[in-house]
C-alpha cells in the first residue's frame, strides 16, 4: 500500500492507494509514520471526501498493464475482463488461442472450434449451413462464421428445451413425479 500525504488549504490529507509497490524484502515497513506539520492544528481527513466536498471528482482506478519497468498502459474493462478470463484458463492448466476474428481456419481447426469431427463439419458446410470459401480444393471457414453457427445452434437448443418442459407442464409430467419415489418390490 502506498501513502500520499498533502496539504489541503489548512487540512493535512492523507490519501491510501491500493497501489502494489516493488518493496526489497530487507526494508523495514514498521518505519512507516504520518508526520504532522508542527505548530498547526491540521485535521486528517478522507482524501475522496475532501475533494467531493470541492466538488472536484475523485480519482478512479481502472485496469492497467504494468511492465517490469513501471510503464503503464491503462485497459479497457473489456478487455481486462477477458484477460483476467485467459489467466484463469492459464493457471487451471488449459491451452488458451488468441486469434483475429476474421481469422480463416481449414476444416480440421472449424471441427476443432465446434467440437465435432471433420467430416460432420464437412457435411455441414455442403448443406450450406455454415459459409465457405473453396478457392482451390481445400475448404475455409472464418471465425466470426463459426461463432455465428454456434449461436444459432445454441439458441435453437435453448428453444427445443423451452418447448419440451413446457409440452411436460402441460402433459403433467412433473406432478407424476411429485412426492416420494413408489417403493420398489
């Protein structure tokens, strides 16, 4: 953590920064101590709360990329957000790709991305179901194509599902299973 202290017209701020610091392990931090000016009758106050008593807004942190030499580059949160994703994928151990969008994949890595095998997508770009280009004899999907199949696919699920518990309520099949199991012979 570190501490910035100022002066606010009379008032001594005191301001707290979640901020890591490099820190060499044989310096003490118990030497750390808030010193008043002397002969004043300063007043520690909220750094945040003095500044929104001027009106003045107060600093916001946002996600920022630290190099070892203390550059900084500040992120978007979506993009942090997808980072913090990658990093948790990283650690638990999975393989991680970061590709354009308007990548352009052979079969083999389009059956890949879906989860089937190569000649189920083969199929599927045949039927026309998923765009293709053939500029030669070899087959090749763009991404966004892919991720636009996928949505499709998952879409129509959620809607098959939604239709078959609703045709159940209706039948009454979740009343027959209410109550206890039927006991066994």
């Amino acid at each position: 953590m570190r501490s910035f202290c100022s002066f606010l017209d009379d008032l001594l701020v005191v301001w707290r920064s979640e901020e890591v610091v490099d820190v060499a392990r044989n310096q003490a931090t118990a030497d750390t101590r808030t010193y008043f000016p002397e002969g004043s009758e300063a007043q520690i106050v909220d750094f945040v709360q003095a500044l929104a008593d001027r009106g003045i807004l107060a600093p916001t942190s946002k996600a920022a990329l630290v190099a070892p030499d203390n550059s900084r580059v500040e992120l978007p949160e979506p993009l942090y957000a997808v980072l913090v994703q990658v990093a948790e994928a990283l650690m638990q151990g999975m393989a991680v790709s970061v590709i354009p969008q308007s990548a352009r994949l052979t079969t083999q890595q389009a059956a890949d991305f879906l989860g089937v095998s190569r000649p189920t997508l083969v199929r599927l770009l045949e039927r026309g179901e998923i765009p293709m280009s053939k500029p030669g004899r070899h087959r090749y999907v763009q991404l966004q194509d892919l991720v636009a199949y996928q949505d499709a696919m998952q879409s129509r699920r959620r809607e098959i599902l939604d239709t078959m518990a609703r045709e159940a309520a209706e039948a009454g099949l979740y009343e027959a299973t209410d109550g206890p199991p039927p006991a066994l012979r």
